[in-house]
C-alpha cells in the first residue's frame, strides 16, 4: 500500500511540474506578432538580432529578443501586445555608479567579474478601493503577473 501511495504522489508531482514548466521555442523575426515587431524595432537594429524565443509561461506568452551591437549585448522581453517587460544590457564593472562598484569591492574582495548587465524591469502601479474602503496598490507586470503578491492596503 505504502508504495501504491509513493508511486502515485511521484507521478503526480512530476505531472504537475511539466505542467507548470516553462517552454521555450527559438523563431525568427517574421513569426512575431506584428505589435512585437513594430515595439523590437523601435529600441534594436534589425541586423542586430541574434536570436529570438517565444516563451510560454503559465499560459502567457513572451518574446525574449538577444542582439549585440558593437559588441554591446541588449536583450529585451516582450509582451505579446508589444509593451516591453524587461531590457538586460550589457556594461563594463567601471560604468556601475561608484557606491554599486565599492559595495562589490567590499562584499567580495577576491571576485573575478566575468560580467556586469544593467536590468530594467518594467512594471505598472495600479491603485484602487477594497470592497472595504482600503486603498490598495498593486505592481502587476504586461504579462499580467503581480509583482508583490502582498498587495499593500494604505489607510487615508
């Protein structure tokens, strides 16, 4: 019975982790979504591509587009109406604003820096009422995540 019972709880931990699993299948240029396109055109170069993934998470899709001009790396994710999610650029250590370089030099003396990427992840604030009256705020992001998941509720 026991390992009845064992077997049964593998086999449904594993179904459930495939489906909850992140996909990930390599496109070109052409197969995006036309607002994708246009939004990718407005911050890379074309000729700039280097690959591009369409990524389906949770039952939202994304598009993750890698570039690299003169010899800097920019990768942008996409939402699949065009808003951009998040923009990881490739920099140089010396470019980090001094106190970021000196908490690093501090924290990790010995560190070999194989690779420094600034990240801008965007996000939209939302602020409404409760059924209650409570004012609550809530960071959600263009694939419809939220942010914090402990919406605060601010009393006026």
């Amino acid at each position: 019975m026991y390992k009845k019972l064992l077997i049964t709880t593998f086999v449904s931990l594993t179904f459930s982790a495939a489906v909850y699993a992140e996909e990930t299948c390599e496109i070109t240029f052409e197969k995006l979504p036309g607002v994708v396109q246009a939004s990718a055109l407005k911050h890379l170069v074309r000729s700039s591509i280097t690959k591009i993934e369409a990524i389906q998470d949770e039952g939202i899709t994304k598009y993750e587009i890698e570039s690299k001009n003169d010899g800097i790396s920019k990768d942008i994710t996409f939402a699949a109406n065009g808003l951009v999610m998040e923009i990881e650029q490739g920099m140089q250590f010396a470019q980090l604003p001094l106190a970021a370089q000196n908490a690093i030099k501090k924290d990790y003396p010995k560190i070999k820096i194989t690779e420094v990427e600034s990240v801008q992840e965007f996000y939209f604030d939302v602020d409404g009422n409760n059924v209650d009256g409570k004012s609550v705020e809530v960071k959600v992001l263009a694939s419809g995540d939220i942010k914090d998941d402990d919406a605060t509720d601010k009393k006026d």
